[in-house]
C-alpha cells in the first residue's frame, strides 16, 4: 500500500510555482538549501526504505524521522566537532552531520543498523542507533529522556576539563547539543537534567548546553496540550528560550544558528523549541487513523517539512518543480539501491558476538601469585578503619591521577555523611572534589559526561536507597554504552555507594537498605562489596585500575555498619582493623580459616558475623572455613567451587533479601557446576527495614546463621 507522506509529497511538488514574493531575508545561501534538502530528502527515504526492508523479512526498526527533517538545520548549525546526543527521530541531522566530516557513508550506515548487520559502524547490529565516534554522534538507545543527564555531564565535562588543563575529545569552545521530543520533556528524567543545567548557570559554572525539543505534538497517541512546552520552558530564568519552526528549513536555519551561537558564546545552556509534525505514525505498527481524525492527518501532510524546502527552492530560482521531484526520485533510488545490497548483510552469530563488547579488554587487578594474599600497598602499614582506608586511598589516587574528580551530596566541605571523603576538598581542590545538588540522575549524569570526556569520575551515591530513582543511569545509559557502540564509546566510573543495614541508632529503610538485585542483573557491571579495611582500599583500587584502563563501570557498595568498627571478637581487641591494601584482584574471593567441616559463604557485613559464628561453632567442635565474596560481580565462582569442595557443606550467609539476593547466584552456580554436597542459607526476609529494634527480626544474625550450620551439618550426605 503505497505510503500517503510519499504519495503527498510526489503530488503536491508537481504542482509547485514560484510564488514571486521576494526571498525573506536570512542566513541561509542557495547552496546551503540544496545540501540540507539533500539530508532531508535521505532521511525521508530511510524511513521508506525501513518499511520496505521489514515488509520483506530483512529489517526490524522502523520509527522514523518523517516530519522532523527540520533537524537539518540544527545540524547545519553546529559543528562536527560538538558532541551530540540524539533523539530517534534525528535522521536528517544525522546525514548532514555526516556531510561535514569526509569519508562518511551515512546512508548504507544506517540502512546496516536497519537490518541488524554485525558489519554497522557504531552497534554492531545490536541495535538500530544514530551514532558515530568520527561524527561525535554519542549514541544512545530511546530510553525516555533517558540521555538526558549525560549530555548535561558532556557539558560540563568539556568546561571542567579545560579549568583543570586536561585533554577532551572536543574543542575548547564545543557545545554540547540534546535533542528528544515534546512528549520526553514531561518525564522527571528531562526535567531533572533541565533544573540542574540552571542550576549550574545559577551558579556561575559555564554549561555549554542545547537542548532542542523537537515537538510534534503528540506522543504515541497521548497528545501534548498545545502551547504547554512553550508555557513550561519559554520564560525561565536562566534558560535562553528559541523558538523555530521546523517545517520552514530558512526558519529552522537562523533561529538554530542564533541558539548555538548563544551557547558558544555565553557557555550557558539554552532551549530550542523546534515545532515539527510527526508522519508515518509513531512507528511501523501504530495505526494513527484510530486515534487521529483524517483533517488533523491531512494538516500534517500539507506541512511536510520536505515541501516546505522543494517550496522555498522553487520560489528562490534554485528549481523548478520537475527538479524537485527528480531529486526526491534520485534520492529514493540511491537508497533502495542501498537497501537491495544490504537486506542479506551477515548478522551476529553466536554468543560471543553479541557479547563482546562487554568483556574487559585488559587485565587489570591481575591474580596474585599466591591467592588469598593481595598486593601490598608499600610503605602502608598502619592498622585502620574501613572509613579511613577508603578516604586514603581516594586521597592517593587524587595525587595520583589528574583525570579523577570525586563528586555528589556532601562530599565536599562536610567530607561525607560518615567522614569518608573528609579532606578530600582541600587535598585535590574544589575542582576536582565538588557538591552536587540532590538529584542523583544529575549526579549519575555527571559522571558520564566526564567518563565520556576521557576523565575518571567517582560519584558517590549516599545510601543505597537513593540509587533505586536514578538506577536507569547505570542500567540503561552506562552499562549499555559500550554495548551499543561496539566498544568505541565507553565511559569508565567507580559509582560508591553508601549500603546495607545494621547502622546503631540510625536507621529506617532509607538509610538501611539491603536491595541489590537492580544492579546484579546489569550486563558487564563490576560490583565490589568489601568488608575489611585492606580490602576495601585494594577493591577501589582495582576498580580504578578497571574505569581507567579498560573503561568499565564499577560500583563499590559500602557497608555503613563497618565504616568505623575496629573490633571483632571482643572490645578493643582491634581485629577488624588492618592497613590498607594496594590492590585486590577482581572477581576472586578471599578465604578465612582452614576447616573441613563446612563452609560458609558470605560478603559485607555477614563477613564479620560470619566470623565470630564461626568461632562459636569451632568451640563446639565444627571446624569452619568461611569465604568473603567480595565481589558480587563478577562472582567467584572458581573460588567458590573450590572452598565448596573442600568441606562439602556450604551454608550462604545472605544480609540481602532471601528473594533477588545474592544467595540465589551463589546456590545457582554451585548447581550449575554440579556441585553434590549439602547446601542451605540463611537470609535477610523479603521486608523492607523498620526502624530501631525491629530492624532485627528481619535481618541476617549471627545467631541464625550459627543455627542453621548446626542443622545443616545434621542433615544426611
């Protein structure tokens, strides 16, 4: 069924005439004209070619640009060398951009991304998205406004980085450049970014930052309430307010210039509202007709943003309607050409392929020749709380790498909630350790524009609790980066997070929180869990090693309850003091005794009950091995294997919930390997954590786990 925006366009551009009013004044040359209606007429016919390609058994993406090839103009506008993170419906821009930067095949790119190609430049054929390293096109996938946060971190990023004289991938005078849709700006993710682009310029701090919403009234088939973006950004203090219309290209051109001229200029951030229309529906499948009236569908069809631009050329002198459509039908064949050649193009194969780009690419934290025994930090010998070791380290670090920036809520002049970055400020500068405001989607923004940038960011989340609102910044922007663009983009960050519970005399689930199940599932997320003081200063350690060498993300969960205990056994006997380490290598376990008996598995704070109920089983004649975890991600399966089999009784000590908890990987991966001898484990329950007393009907005990070691060492072989 031939398409009625190709139908349209074909009818109405035959009819056209020069209209004989005089060319409205404007920065927009002939030349310039031809070449963005020659990116508008491309993205046009990708978007056809999509549902031609999916029609056929050959393509799998088919949400198009149609109606926001408008977008042109701000590519135009711009320069290759500004980064920008795209909305999907970003076609048009996409191909101009790619039009300034020589050696570029943008159309048959894309129609690879189309059809899953594992030959694609940027995803591989993992996913069909705008990007491109030579273009400075970060990719990203259509999350909600889900982008959002990062392109404020670019921004600031490409600032901070100048202020501490390091290299960025982009100019000094860059600007950073956002675009998503009127719909995406109701979501708290967008709104978020917004407030805290403001807040920077409330501030003082210069944040070279456009954002452009491309409004099209209508989301899906929720609509917009007409004037609401204009009514809700148009007039706030602290954002510079354009306003173009995306169907006049000569409009969209000069007020797009105006914007980004701005922004270069006064380094704030700045808002340009692109009036589009939206074609072809929301995607393949949507049916616009059942939500739609045949007069608003027909508006939107009159408005073509590609008739608008054949109109304009043809009242300039630049062509006659004949040369209109001819280059609309030369377009269309170069890229149906394009879609014929690439419909059978090879795609992943196995596994492997797809997962490749989340396997570390270097070593770092190589194993130590005996295990068990870490790299020692030299010259560190004094005994210290698990707080201090952490805050030396960073300080060391600091000293160590001008790239590393430490950041979020408190860090700085108060030095943490718990003293943990106390000093910090003073030691690296207040460039480099800063406050942020309270939103954690902005602190998690942030580090991945510096990740982005190059630079080695360490945002501190302040209790575990608080991640769960901003999560998406690690699971669906982070982690999925070097995924979906074949490991050319990759944006390294060690993510400490205050967690767990047992805090005496502060509590309630806000600041108690055991739920680590949102970041366990994440793809090729490192989660380091430490529970002593030299591992905790050798994990971030190895974590840092890990951002900075091999870009990954990392996240350093932090038992509050251990940030300044000293004792195990009795008071001031000093054993859970320690120096602090020099690296402890990722992925592998640390083992405490040498029972036959049983073994028992644990990490953070059911380490140290662990221990002392061990010592209480060993005074009734059960001798016991236990094993730290340490890391939750990667799990150290090797390790655990072979403490498991050398007592063939294995009893996990689990302080998070008995469902979604760390215990159901441990017993997974026991059974997988067929390990045969007894298991059990002992949880926190599937409750949220009350405050005082209560806390502890619900939480992992020493005296459970003791209990349940006896009983499972009763049971038959």
């Amino acid at each position: 069924m031939p398409e009625p925006a190709d139908v349209h366009f074909l009818e109405a551009a035959a009819s056209l005439v020069p209209s004989g009013a005089p060319a409205a004044p404007g920065p927009l040359s002939g030349e310039r004209c031809l070449e963005l209606f020659d990116a508008q007429l491309g993205s046009r016919h990708l978007d056809l070619a999509a549902r031609h390609l999916q029609a056929h058994g050959h393509g799998f993406y088919t949400i198009g640009s149609s109606g926001h090839e408008g977008n042109a103009a701000v590519a135009a506008a711009l320069r290759p060398g500004d980064p920008a993170l795209l909305h999907y419906r970003s076609g048009a821009f996409f191909l101009e951009r790619a039009r300034q930067v020589p050696g570029q095949d943008p159309l048959r790119d894309v129609l690879l991304g189309l059809v899953a190609a594992a030959e694609e430049p940027i995803a591989g054929g993992r996913h069909k998205v705008f990007g491109s390293h030579p273009l400075n096109v970060i990719p990203q996938t259509s999350t909600i406004a889900s982008h959002m946060p990062r392109a404020l971190g670019v921004a600031f990023a490409i600032e901070r980085a100048a202020r501490l004289g390091l290299d960025s991938p982009w100019p000094r005078d860059a600007v950073t450049v956002c675009s998503f849709g009127d719909a995406s700006a109701n979501h708290s993710t967008a709104t978020g970014a917004i407030n805290a682009a403001v807040n920077c310029g409330f501030q003082g701090l210069p944040l070279p930052l456009l954002f452009v919403c491309e409004d099209n009234g209508i989301g899906i088939s929720v609509r917009t309430s007409p004037g609401w973006i204009h009514a809700a950004y148009g007039s706030r203090p602290g954002l510079a307010y354009f306003h173009a219309d995306g169907c006049d290209l000569a409009d969209a051109y000069a007020v797009s210039t105006q914007a980004a001229d701005w922004v270069r200029e006064h380094r704030r951030p700045a808002f340009l509202h692109l009036r589009t229309i939206r074609l072809m529906g929301h995607a393949g499948s949507d049916v616009e007709s059942s939500y739609r009236a045949p007069a608003e569908l027909a508006a939107d069809l009159d408005r073509d943003p590609l008739l608008g631009t054949a109109r304009l050329l043809v009242d300039r002198g630049l062509a006659t309607a004949e040369n209109a459509i001819s280059l609309y039908e030369a377009k269309r064949a170069e890229v149906m050409a394009l879609a014929d050649k690439v419909a059978g193009a090879p795609r992943l194969s196995s596994a492997a392929e797809v997962m490749a780009p989340l396997r570390p690419r270097a070593t770092p934290g190589a194993v130590p020749a005996s295990f068990g025994a870490d790299v020692p930090e030299p010259g560190r010998t004094e005994a210290v709380t698990v707080a201090q070791a952490i805050n030396r380290t960073l300080g060391d670090l600091l000293d160590e790498r001008p790239g590393m920036v430490v950041f979020g809520e408190d860090v700085a002049r108060k030095g943490g909630v718990y003293g943990v970055t106390r000093g910090l400020m003073k030691r690296a500068g207040a460039a480099r350790v800063f406050d942020t405001i309270l939103d954690e989607q902005s602190v998690l923004g942030l580090a991945l524009g510096f990740g982005t940038a190059g630079m080695l960011p360490v945002p501190e989340i302040q209790y575990l609790a608080y991640l769960h609102n901003a999560a998406d910044q690690i699971r669906g922007e982070a982690a999925t980066l070097p995924f979906f663009s074949s490991g050319r983009y990759r944006n390294p960050m060690v993510v400490r997070i205050a967690g767990y519970a047992y805090q005496k005399g502060f509590g309630g689930h806000f600041h108690n929180d055991n739920a680590v199940a949102a970041l366990r599932d994440i793809p090729g997320l490192v989660i380091a869990s430490p529970s002593r003081p030299d591992d905790a200063a050798g994990m971030l350690r190895a974590c840092m090693d890990a951002a900075e060498n091999d870009g990954r993300v990392c996240v350093m969960l932090e038992p509050i309850a251990l940030y300044h205990v000293r004792d195990l056994h009795e008071d001031g006997d000093g054993g859970w003091l320690a120096p602090a380490g020099g690296m402890v290598p990722i992925g592998r376990a640390r083992t405490y005794g040498d029972g036959r008996d049983l073994t028992i598995v644990t990490f953070a704070n059911g380490l140290r009950m662990s221990l002392r109920a061990a010592r209480r089983l060993e005074a009734g004649g059960v001798r016991c091995r236990v094993l730290d975890l340490r890391w939750l991600a990667p799990l150290p399966v090797e390790d655990l294997l072979r403490e498991a089999r050398a007592t063939g009784a294995v009893l996990v000590a689990d302080e998070t919930r008995r469902t979604g908890g760390v215990s159901e990987g441990v017993l997974t991966a026991l059974a997988d390997a067929g390990f045969q001898g007894r298991t059990a484990r002992v949880a926190s329950e599937d409750s949220f954590i009350p405050l005082g007393d209560a806390a502890y009907h619900v939480l992992l005990s020493e005296d459970a786990i003791e209990e349940t070691a006896r009983k499972l060492l009763t049971w038959p072989r």
